[in-house]
C-alpha cells in the first residue's frame, strides 16, 4: 500500500488567463478503486495527463507507483496489423501467458490476439486494451470513460471485471457502472477537488444533503444579515437622535452638568451596539461567503415538440435489416406512438442503428414493412461527432438555428462563454454532444431520434436532460447504453 500525494498543485493551460487547478491539495492510496466525477470540461483528462507527466505545472505530484492509461493510442495507420502486434509495439516487455489470463477474466478469446485490431468491435477493443494493461505490474491504471460506445451487456461483463480489481481512477458518467465498480470518489467541484470514501450513490446523497444545508444556511443568514443591517440602522439613529438633545443647553449651568453626562453615556452604549450589530452583520457575511461555492447550478431546459395528427407515427411488421444478404435482425414488430419513448436495445452491430437509419429514410436492405406517418418531422442526434468542425457560428447558419436560442441552451449545458469562440475541432466529446442535443432541442418536431446520445456527457447533465424528457414527454426513438437514463426515461424498449 503507498499513496499518491498531490500538494499546491496549479496549472492553466499556455495562453489562457485561467486556472484550471488553483492550489489544489489531496491524497489517494493506490489500492483504492477510484471513481473520478466532474462536469465537462471541469479537467478530468486534463489531471489524467497531468499524472502522467504530459504537461509543466507548479506544485508537487509524487507516487512510488508508474501511471498507465486507458484508451492506449494506435496510430491510425497501424489498426490493420494483428493485436498482438499492436501489444508488442507498444508494451515490448509483455507477458503473454499473462495477457492471456485476463483475457479469460474479461471473457475474451485469446483468438483475438491474431486478428487484425480494426476487424475488433468496440467492446473486444476496450477488453483487450483493459487486459493488457492489467497484466502489467506495479501500475496505477487511468481509465478514461471505457464505457463509450459499451452496449449493455458488455458494460456489464467490464464493470465485473473492474470490480475484481483494485488500483486505478475511473472516469465514468455512467451511475450504475459507478456505483458497481469503485469504492472511493475523487471529486473535481467548481471550487476544489474533494476525496470520499464510497460509490457514486452514497456521494450523490450526502452532495444534496450538503447543498440542502448550505442553501438552508444560506436564507437563513440572509436573514439575519437584513435584521442586523436594520437593528444598527435604528441603534445609529437613536444614537444621533439622543446626542442631538444636547445641543442649545448652557453647558455652564450645573443643573445640566449631569445631565449632559447622562446623555453621552446613553449615546456611547447605543453607538457602541450599533458597532456590534455591524461586527455580527461582517461575521455573518463572512459565513455566507463560505457556502454555495460548489452548488452545481443545473438550469431546467426546454423543448417543444410538435403534435401530429395521426396515433401511431412509425409502425413495423416482421421488418428485419440484412447486409450482404445476410439477415442480422430478427424480424421486429414495433409502433412509436404519440408520447412514447422507445429504447432499442442490444449488442452492438445487432442493427439498432440500421433500424433508425431506415426510418431516416437511408437506403438500407430490409424485408418486412416499415410504415412512417406523412409529413412526418424528425429532429435527429447522431453518435459520430466528426462532422463537427469550423466555428460555432457558421454551424449555427448552416443549420438555421435561433443563434439566442441555442447559445442559451448551450450556456444551460454548462458551457462557458469562451468556448463560444472556440473552433470546435478543440471541443471535449461531451462538448460536441452538447452541441447536437442543443440544435434537436432547437428544432421542432414530431419524433426525435438520439443515437447514443450520452458517450461523453457528464452526470449533472444527464440527469439534466432527464429532467427535461418526462417534464416534456416529446415522442422520441433513442438507443442509449447507459441504464439508469433509461430506465428512468423510456416507456418502450425493443429487444434485439
């Protein structure tokens, strides 16, 4: 058992005026299964890379442990060679019989060491990566999101596999995986990184236990604030008020002689309560300035779809997808309503996709019947974000979109001003989709379709978007792996 001490720690990026980490200071022990949790771009990859060395920075990192991290890149030109291969070039110290181990572990056929990594899917791809780096000794492994692009099934199989193991920091946006494979969470908040021990749940329930006193606090203090503020407005001016009375007497007299010191020493105590009342109010105001500070503010979004005439506005009967002639779905009966929200579920590549693609109106071979209602208007979010290039504004034209209305939508996603000036070539992936839910909420329409729209998207703004969907029950179509999401949102699920 050692630990990985991080003290003072700063550091901004060259050319920006802010910090990403300011002074921060924690401790982790290198046996703990550690869940790392933080909005987009918050700099969850960013202290990754820090870790491992990638960047300058100020303050001090020390670990008797080397870092390794998840995805390993592969150059693009390399994926035809075998997986083996690729593990060789990079890891040239390897132990095969080792690999092979955690392979079986991960349930992977060792077979896939001797195909070509490009004809891998994406779920024997994260296995094999993950294996590989745990046959490794005396590493602390940076798992960043393995869950991108995971169907459910093979979330499962990674989440169990994660969960025998100890020694890494996992970034995840995904709760159930969270909760099932970590026992500590390292928190990135708006103003410090916080470390505590259990799940994503138990940190989940005592943050809104925190934010609920904080905010309880918060009135309260107000409260008190305006009291004092009003309390030693009246003691100011009684104290005046009294001082006054003094003024136009002979101060010669001797009659007035005791009066006139009764009259002061009246004003010095109301003067000097009204001091106190100030001294309480600054203290009270110093206490407040202490709360909130990593309130997430989670704004509630909106859509407004449009209501079509007709009940039922996608119907399928026996309808199956081939490729080449080969059929690779079961033939699918299903109808969309008005106000459902069908989920398609199952592995990857079964053809969830192909049926969305098919109801896009792409030319995809397909038997049975598929029948779309007319003047049917879709809004769609695509899962590849390659597309998105060159600046905010041009693709705001592009796409004849209320440029208030979207930047608003965007700003309530958690985005920042400055990356409004961005290209977006430089967006995060949980920025560019982002982008692509704020235009489909944009648009109206009948029916939505998301295609895995969550990969990258940060917690809060899942749930967010959660919120948003039952609030507003538009008619939707989605294929999403991340099961707490839909569970909570669908009304439909189609099994493939």
């Amino acid at each position: 058992m050692s630990q990985i001490n991080v003290s003072n720690l700063t550091f901004c990026y060259e050319g920006s005026y802010d910090n990403i980490f300011e002074n921060v200071s924690f401790q982790i022990d290198t046996e703990w299964k550690l869940g790392f949790i933080g909005r987009n771009g918050r700099g969850k990859t960013t202290f990754l890379n820090l870790l491992l060395g990638k960047y300058e920075y100020n303050g001090h990192i020390s670990a008797s442990v080397t870092f390794d991290y998840f995805p390993f890149v592969i150059p693009e030109e390399n994926k035809n060679h075998n997986t083996i291969d690729i593990i060789e070039e990079l890891y040239p110290d390897y132990e095969l019989w080792k690999v092979c181990r955690e392979l079986t572990l991960i349930e992977v056929d060792a077979e896939v060491l001797y195909r070509p990594f490009s004809t891998l899917s994406n779920g024997e791809q994260t296995k094999v990566m993950l294996a590989v780096l745990f046959s490794r000794e005396n590493q602390f492994l940076l798992i960043d999101e393995p869950t991108n692009h995971l169907d459910m099934p093979t979330r499962d199989v990674v989440k169990d596999y994660l969960n025998s193991k100890q020694g890494f920091i996992l970034v995840s946006h995904d709760r159930h995986f969270l909760d099932s494979c970590i026992n500590h969470v390292l928190v990135i908040n708006k103003e410090n990184i916080t470390v505590e021990q259990g799940n994503f749940s138990s940190w989940w329930e005592n943050k809104k236990r925190q934010d609920e006193f904080e905010l309880s606090e918060n009135e309260k203090l107000k409260k008190e604030i305006k009291r004092l503020n009003q309390s030693a407005k009246t003691s100011g001016d009684w104290a005046d008020k009294v001082e006054s009375t003094k003024i136009g007497r002979d101060p010669n007299s001797e009659k007035n002689i005791g009066f006139r010191s009764y009259i002061g020493e009246k004003s010095r105590r109301m003067q000097q309560r009204r001091k106190n009342l100030e001294r309480r109010q600054d203290q009270a105001i110093e206490e407040k300035s202490k709360l909130l500070k990593n309130i997430e503010t989670v704004d509630d979004l909106k859509i407004i779809p449009l209501s079509h005439h007709k009940d039922v506005l996608v119907m399928a009967k026996d309808l199956a997808i081939y490729y080449d002639d080969k059929k690779i779905t079961k033939d699918l009966d299903f109808s969309i309503g008005n106000g459902d929200r069908v989920i398609l579920q199952g592995r990857n590549g079964c053809g969830k996709s192909s049926i969305i693609k098919k109801i896009l109106g792409q030319n995809i071979e397909t038997t049975g019947t598929l029948e779309i209602a007319r003047g049917l208007k879709i809004s769609y979010v695509s899962q590849d974000t390659s597309h998105l290039k060159g600046s905010l504004d041009d693709f705001i034209y592009n796409n004849g979109l209320d440029e208030t209305l979207f930047k608003a939508l965007l700003r309530k996603l958690d985005f920042e001003r400055v990356q409004f000036e961005k290209t977006m070539e430089n967006y995060s992936g949980g920025q560019k989709k982002k982008v692509l839910i704020a235009k489909s909420l944009c648009e109206q329409a009948h029916l939505y379709i998301w295609d895995e729209p969550l990969n990258f998207i940060d917690i809060f703004s899942r749930m967010q978007i959660e919120r948003l969907i039952n609030e507003f029950q538009p008619t939707m179509l989605l294929v999403e792996h991340d099961k707490v999401f839909t569970e909570n949102i669908g009304t439909k699920f189609v099994e493939f």
